[in-house]
C-alpha cells in the first residue's frame, strides 16, 4: 500500500492551538495548564510547551557555515614540559586549535601555565602553528602576553597574517574574575588605544579584544546577565578602537566573544544565537555595516560536579552538542574531573573525542543553523535578545562594565540570580543527578595530575569584589 497516496488524499482540519490547549488540559487530572506544563528560565522567560514553526526567522550560522567548527583544547598544566606533551598528543589526535590558559586567568581554576616570555617557547614547541587555531585565554597580564606572543611568531619566522589567532584581552573578564585591575580605569582606557594601534600597525589578523561572559556565567549569572556583560564589554572595546582612530568597520572584526554553555540544551543554543543577533544590533547602532561575531563556547564549570564525576561526561556532551548546533566557530570541553584537580590524559582524551565524534562522525557541523525556524528556538532566542538588551542599558546607566563592576552593581545581581538558583536545589525544585538525586554510596578516586593550586594575585590599582568560579554542588554543599 502507498502510505504517501492514501494519506494525501486525505483532508486534515487545521489544528488550532486553542483546540489543542482545550485536550492538553482535559488530560491533566487537575492540575492547571500553567503549572504542569509552562517554565520560566532564570531570567523569568516563558517556555511554552508547543509552538508554531516560525518561517520569518534569520539565518544565523556561524562564522564560516562551509567549515567545521575548531575543536580547541585548554593547555593550562603549571609544568610546561607537560603541557607540551599535552598539546602534541592533542594536536596529533585530532584538536584543531589550543587554547593557553596561565595562572591567575579567572578560568584557570587554580592552575595554568606560567606568565612568563619563555613559556610560549617551551609549550609551543614542535606545535604546527600554520594548522592551529591559537588562543590566549585571559589573564591580567594579557597585553603583555600579546607582546611576548608576537615576538615568539617573529622568532619562529611565522606569518601572522597567514595563522589563526585570538588574543583574548578583556579588562571587563580580568577585573570581575580577580577582583583587580593593575592600573586605574582612566589609566587603563587611557593607554588601550595606543596599544590597539600598535597590534593593527604589526598587522596581526583575528581576536585582539574578547568580551568573554564565562567569568559571568561561573559566578552564577543569568543568561540575560551573561549576554548584557558581554555586549557591555563589546562596547567599551568599541570606544577603545574609535579612542585609537580605528575605523570601527574595520576593528569589528576584531572583537570576539567567549561565552558559557550548560547542560541546558535549548537555552545555550539560544544563547549563541541571541549572541550573534544582539552584535549585529549594537552595529546597527554604531552604524557599522554588520559582521558575524566570533564566538568560542566553553562547556560550564559551574556545572561540573565532584560526586559522580563521570555524569559531567554527559553533561558536557550535550553542552557541546548545543554549541555546535547552536553556531559557535571554536569549541572547549572541559574534562569531566577538573572539580577534583587537575585533568589527566583520559580526561583530556574523552574532551577531546567528544567534540570528534560529533564532527567527525555524527556530523553535527554538516547543517548550519539547523535551529533555524524551530519555533520554541527562536521565541527562546528572540526573549533572550530583549533580557540581555536590558541588561546592558542598565550596565550602561552604571557608566559602563568596568565602573558597574567597581561599584559592585553588577556583583549584586549574579548573586541574587545565583543564590535563588541554589534555593531552588535546595528545596527540590531542581536536581542534580549523582549530587542531590541517586547519590553514590561510594565514590571512585578520579584521576588527576600532581600539581598545586595557585592562589589568585592580590595587588593592584583598582578593586572591586571578585566574582569567583563557583560549582553548584559547592554552592549546595556550602548551604547545608
């Protein structure tokens, strides 16, 4: 029988949300509609349980839709020989790009390389640098990191031009994540421009400026807030590049955006893709002819969890799945024991392999935006622009990131959002597999690599209360 035939031959009446509405409550025994089956995110969006196909939505893709996106592996090991090894295997085994993580970087987590010239040298070595994607995470020294990074690429005779790089310089991220900055803000501002119009007069291609929310996100922020941070970031980069006489059409390019994805599927997906449509607003603002934003994801720490710590594996993969369906150009995973230490080598392999069988074999990257359309995404996406709209107005009527931040404003909202998350743990509302729920009675040792944790530096001009990366099951813990 021809299945297609009969079926087209048949005439559906239209299905009606009011008619569905009207079963879907007949079938809930009691219970209100509103109750059983809409949610709100952290930031109070409403979630409907069905929506309509939206046929008017943008494309959204990432940077380059034609290419997979870089599979990026955190170096962040305090011993440099070993992190070599570890980069070597990593490039040999698949990963498309490092990401260097140094000591008193907010997502070094208590470890990292160490800030000094030779250590580039002693990391790098053997690393084909013309097939990699390069980034430094941030760091308070991160400018001059830039400086010993560009003299390492002239004494390796490489082309900047030619590599794929990303500074990742963000005084917003440096300022929140180690509660300091080295010089005053009016310094601060006051002395960016001159060193934006160095890096463009050496002509280094790709991310000078990162406005990079994952500082946010750790400390316990709402996506709205996250987003609004990191749009507030962008901004101040903007006026840096106008302060150094750049063309802001042509510095666009330049800013790039670091951002937090969690074990929420949809809402991380919506969050990348919010990202893309609010960077392309502020230049409508600035009117700058829009560019794609460049967007690197990292799986959430604030997630990771030290009981059960192989349910992280899982979470992960689908942070990961999220990001990349979601559009992000360069991805990290974390490994799944960085809340008992320092990740060894099975760690780092299954980050790793996570990200490959997704791109290799499952394919995630092969249709880009494959959200697009879906009406739940894009109503998720289009409330989430609005939230994190309002969220930067308001970090702006604070006089900006930086001075939001030194006035604590900012601080005290990621904390009120952060502290009813862990109510709501608490009080059974939310779960956390293997911690709260289906507890262990015995847990495995993970396995981790010697190393000692570095405390955060403690000097500085300017400070301001320091947003530290906390899990929720520490949070939770801590409660009790």
């Amino acid at each position: 029988m021809n299945l297609a035939k009969v079926l087209g031959g048949l005439d559906f009446p239209a299905a009606s949300r009011e008619r569905w509405q009207s079963l879907a409550e007949s079938a809930l025994a009691g219970s209100s509609f509103e109750d059983a089956l809409v949610t709100r995110t952290d930031d109070a969006i409403r979630i409907e349980p069905i929506h309509a196909r939206d046929t008017d939505a943008p494309f959204l893709p990432r940077r380059r839709p034609d290419a997979p996106w870089l599979v990026v592996q955190r170096i962040d090991d305090p011993d440099p020989k070993r992190a070599n090894r570890q980069a070597l295997e990593d490039v040999s085994h698949g990963a498309t790009g490092l990401a260097l993580v140094f000591e008193g970087a907010p997502n070094a987590f208590g470890y990292g390389l160490p800030a000094a010239p030779e250590t580039l040298d002693a990391v790098l070595a053997g690393i084909p640098l013309n097939r990699i994607h390069l980034r430094i995470d941030v760091h308070p020294a991160s400018r001059a990191m830039a400086d010993w990074l560009v003299a390492y690429l002239a004494r390796q005779r490489a082309e900047p031009a030619k590599l794929s790089l990303s500074f990742g310089i963000d005084p917003a991220a440096i300022f929140a994540g180690t509660g300091r900055l080295s010089m005053t803000i009016e310094a601060l501002q006051a002395s960016m421009p001159q060193s934006l119009a160095h890096f463009f007069a050496v002509g280094v291609p790709g991310v000078l400026l990162e406005a990079d929310g994952r500082v946010f996100h750790n400390a316990g922020a709402t996506e709205a807030q996250e987003l609004g941070a990191m749009l507030a970031s962008a901004a101040d980069h903007l006026r840096l590049f106008q302060d150094a006489r750049q063309a802001l059409v042509y510095a666009a390019p330049h800013i790039g955006f670091a951002v937090s994805v969690d074990q929420d599927q949809f809402l991380s997906m919506a969050k990348i893709r919010a990202l893309r449509k609010l960077w392309v607003r502020m230049q409508d603002v600035c009117s700058i002819p829009p560019s794609t934003a460049t967007i690197h994801a990292e799986t959430s720490y604030r997630m990771s969890t030290a009981a059960d710590p192989e349910t992280n594996i899982l979470r992960s993969t689908i942070a990961c799945f999220a990001a990349a369906a979601g559009g992000a150009d360069t991805i990290s995973v974390l490994p799944h024991t960085i809340a008992h230490g320092l990740p060894a080598s099975l760690a780092r392999r299954i980050a790793r392999n996570t990200q490959l069988v997704m791109a290799e074999e499952s394919r995630i990257g092969f249709v880009a935006d494959p959200a697009s359309g879906s009406g739940s995404v894009e109503a998720l996406t289009d409330a989430l622009c609005e939230k994190a709209w309002d969220a930067f107005r308001l970090i702006e009527t604070e006089g900006g990131i930086l001075r939001s931040l030194a006035g604590e404003h900012l601080q005290r909202r990621i904390a009120a959002a952060r502290d009813e998350r862990v109510r709501q743990y608490r009080a059974g509302e939310r779960e956390v597999v293997g911690t709260t729920v289906y507890r262990l009675e015995k847990e495995k040792p993970a396995d981790t690599l010697a190393a000692e944790r570095r405390p955060m530096p403690t000097d500085g001009a300017v400070f301001c209360e320091r947003l530290d990366s906390l899990r929720i099951d520490q949070l939770i813990a801590e409660q009790s």
